[in-house]
C-alpha cells in the first residue's frame, strides 16, 4: 500500500483494532521525516480531530 497515493482524498479507514476513521488525507509525512521510520499520512476525520496513522495500523482503506 503505498499511503501518498490518497493524500488529498476523502478516504474511510478501518484500522487493525477495528476503529473507523473517515476523513480528508491532508498530509503525506516521509518515511525520512517521520521519527518512527515509516511513511504515515494524517487524517482530517469529520470530527474535526487529526489522526496519523502507519501502514502497519491499517487494516482497510478505500477512498469515498
């Protein structure tokens, strides 16, 4: 999976706790910029709150 293709997409994610998130993926973060080593985007959910979220905590994403 690779996360930049949905920056900038409303996208639904379901993550491996089973948690939904549904939102604008505003921002890509690098894996040479993200201090855990990894690529993650940030999500803009509906709520208004920013989540980041890893491959690795990903079970599901589609855009919508």
């Amino acid at each position: 999976m690779k996360l930049i293709e949905y920056q900038g997409k409303k996208v639904r994610i379901i993550a491996v706790n089973n948690k939904e998130f549904i939102g604008v993926a505003e921002d890509y973060v690098y894996p040479e910029d993200n201090e855990s080593e990894g690529e993650s985007i940030i999500i803009n959910t509906l709520s208004g709150a920013l989540v980041e979220i890893r491959p690795e905590e990903i079970k599901e994403i589609e855009i919508v």
